[in-house]
C-alpha cells in the first residue's frame, strides 16, 4: 500500500524521535521538524498528507503557523495539534482554524496512532481517494533539484488567474501535474475537465467546445463543463486548425456563445494547455496556432524528462511497484540495487510510461522475490530492439544537421547520466576537449551541473 507523508513539528527532540518510530514502524513516511522554520522549509520541498503540529514552539507558535497557511490558501493537508498540560482550550480552538483534531502529551501510542488515521481517513472522505492519491503520490515522488523546483513553481502559481502552458515530452506526466495545480488552487472544489484535442475536427469543434442549444435544451460543451473551475486541454500539436482558432477567440474575449444559442456567456475558467517539447518547431511549422499559445502562455511549465532527474528512477520504482500491486495484485518484488543502478542508467525516451510498463512485465514475469541485473537487461534489450528501427527511421527523414544535433544530443544526455553529471568525467569519457565539451552541451541545451564551469 503506498504510504502516507506525514510531517511531524515539534521543538522537543525525544518527542520527534518517539514519534517518527512509531509512524515509519507502520508504514508512514514521516518527516521531522523542529521549529515553524524548518515546518514551512520542509513543506516548500513536499506536500504531506498529515502535519502533527506541537502548540508550543520557541520561534513560532503551532496557532500562528496554523494561521498562517490557512490564511494564505496553503493548507491542504490534514493538521492535529498537540498539546500540553494547560493548552487544550486552544487546541480546540485550533479546529477553527483549519485543524482536524488535537491529542495530548504525553503522547499514548494507542490514541496517536488512531487520531492519524482518523484524520487521513476525514482527508480521504472530503476529497476523494483519486484526489487524495494525485495530493500525496505520483507528484511528491522525486528528491531531485528539479522536482523539488517544479513542485515550489507549481504551489507559487496555483492561485493566479492567468492561463497556463506546460509543455515536455510524452510520457512526463504533464496532465498529472495539471490536475494537481488544479487540486491544490482555490478552484479545487470546482470542475476540473480534462479535453483531448485530437478528438476536435472542423465539423464538431464548435458544439464540443461551446456547447449547443436544441429545443430549449441546453448540451454543454468542455465551457459549461469546466465552469468555475479548470479547462485542461491536451495534445494542442495534433488538433484541428478550425478548434485552435475557436479556442484563441474565445480565451481572449473571455466569451462564448452556444452553437444555435443567443445568450453571451462570460467565461470563468482557468485554462491550462499540453504541449510537446518542441511546440516552438510546430509554431513554425503551421501545425500549432502562434496565436492561440500566446493566449496560454502567459505562464510556462516544463516538466523535465525523466532521464534529466535519474537519481528520482528508484524513489518512482518504488511507487510503481506499490500501485501495481495494489491495483492488479501482482505480486510484490524487491529491485536489487544493481537491477535499479541499471534503470537509472537508461534514457528512457518513453519517460514514465516506459519505466511503468517495464516495472509491470518485471512484476508479471518473475518467479523470485528479487528483480535481479539480468532480467532487467533482458527488458531492456526488448526496449532498445523496438526503438532502433523508430530511431534510424526518424534520423533518416531529417536534414543532415538535424539529425546529427538529435544524435549529439542523445548521445550525450545519455553518457551524462553514465558519468553522474560531471562533465569533467563525461570529457574523458567521449574523448572530448573540456571547454570545447561545455560549448557543444550548451548549444545543445543540455544541463549539467554549473558548479564544475
């Protein structure tokens, strides 16, 4: 079962220490705080589930903080205050603020470990198991620079206004955190809609998008749909030049009318569009509306492929093996440190989606407990075998340059990874002259740790 972030505050050592055994020893991850500080840095690195806030702190009260994030729209994780002797009238009155419940010191393993589940259970009940997973899994995986980047970006926009672009490769999970940057706005208890735009054609475009009026009878469209709340519209690259124009109209007049309707209707959405990596070449390529991305992104996201954060590749391991064997019941396995070294290892060109599926045929096709080396590479190998043909086929309809700068790029993304990121490694490695190294990376956009320039 995946297991719940839980963050514990309090400026008593003993007490964290008491605490954070006994939840990890029952299958929580536990994080530990020792003042308001380090409670609010810890919260701008992850999202939690359950916060254990003591009321009495030398910098900064449990009250205060509590305060604080409920205040600013931060709070949306379960809170239960703990409290002294002498302080229970305002662990009540904590409840008003936003906390779940409250228990005294000296803490009672029995009664602590009831009043947790208690409040993750009210959290599950108020928002619903899917909303509840999306808060505290896929998105709050990861340890990495970039990761922790992201999630700070997306918790520093979730309450504006402004339209919204997130773009990556496939595979990296860009709907996901569209959802979650709905989930944790001020629009959360409100729709969120979730629109492929390759189902959009010139002739249908209208009715799906607007809605339409029959006899008096109104049949909403993605609009009316997503009112109030969030419009999430994916595969912008691959829709029809007629729906793309339509949107564009409509998110700048803010506007719309149903088809056969006469009424103006005032839109009152937030709109968040997908696109792919290279979004920029389908600009200039007449495949992607120039002005309907102007209209989106007003503020953009790129979520970085996996192959970028590779040390995050064991953390999602684990995460996949617990989804799949609690949704299909496979049989659960243990990655040995080698099987994992040699997943980060890979480039994983299907980003996520390629590593889920491989942990899956891992789980299904095993017979041992342990995932060793040699059936990892055995995958693998299945992987490379059916990327070489795509990847020779792809080369070959590209200009000379272009098909070198993706080989290039490729090519040392990947020996990057082998090398740790160093680029002093990555130049003896390749047989290349250092400063000449840095140039080419740069010109190819790739990152690499700027520490070593």
């Amino acid at each position: 079962m995946t297991s719940y972030n839980v963050l514990v505050v309090d400026d008593e050592l003993d007490i964290r220490e008491l605490i954070q055994e006994i939840l990890t020893e029952e299958g929580y991850k536990v994080t530990v705080a020792s003042s308001a500080r380090e409670a609010k840095e810890a919260r701008s690195n992850r999202d939690f589930d359950l916060i254990l806030l003591d009321i009495w702190m030398p910098d900064t009260d449990g009250i205060s903080l509590l305060k604080e994030w409920s205040e600013s729209n931060q709070l949306n994780s379960s809170v239960v205050m703990m409290s002294g002797h002498g302080t229970v009238d305002t662990a009540i009155e904590s409840t008003h603020l936003g906390a779940s419940s409250f228990i005294e010191k000296p803490l009672s393993i029995a009664k602590l470990l009831r009043t947790v589940e208690e409040a993750l259970a009210e959290k599950k009940s108020k928002l619903g198991s899917s909303r509840v997973s999306e808060f505290s899994s896929f998105i709050n995986i990861g340890r990495s620079n970039s990761l922790k980047s992201l999630r700070s970006e997306l918790r520093n926009i979730a309450n504006i206004k402004s339209n919204i672009l997130i773009f990556g490769e496939e595979g990296t999970g860009r709907v996901q955190y569209a959802k979650y940057l709905h989930n944790i706005s001020n629009r959360s208890i409100n729709p969120c809609v979730v629109c492929d735009a390759v189902t959009m054609s010139s002739s249908n475009a209208e009715a799906q998008v607007f809605g339409e009026e029959i006899q008096n009878k109104v049949l909403p469209g993605h609009l009316d749909q997503a009112n109030n709340g969030t419009l999430i519209i994916k595969n912008l690259s691959h829709s029809d030049t007629r729906a793309q124009y339509l949107l564009q109209t409509v998110l700048e007049s803010d506007q719309y009318k149903r088809v056969n309707g006469n009424a103006e209707n005032q839109l009152n959405i937030r709109t968040i569009g997908i696109a792919g990596e290279d979004y920029i070449v389908d600009i200039e390529k007449g495949k992607l509306s120039r002005e309907l991305i102007s209209s989106l992104n007003i503020k953009t996201i790129h979520i970085p492929p996996l192959r970028e954060h590779a040390e995050d590749i064991p953390d999602f391991i684990k995460y996949y093996v617990d989804e799949l064997v609690d949704t299909q019941d496979l049989v659960f396995r243990r990655f040995s440190v080698a099987a994992q070294n040699r997943l980060r290892n890979f480039p994983w060109p299907g980003n996520h989606i390629e590593l889920k599926n491989i942990v899956q045929r891992l789980l299904i096709n095993g017979l041992s407990e342990d995932v060793t080396l040699d059936e990892v590479e055995s995958e693998l190998q299945k992987e490379q075998n059916k990327g070489e043909n795509f990847i020779q086929k792809d080369l070959l309809s590209l200009p000379l340059r272009e098909a070198r700068e993706q080989f290039e790029r490729a090519y040392l993304q990947q020996q990057l990874i082998l090398c740790d990121g160093k680029v002093g490694k990555l130049a003896k490695r390749v047989g290349v002259e250092r400063t000449h190294l840095y140039r080419k990376l740069k010109s190819l956009e790739i990152n690499f740790n700027k520490k070593e320039v």
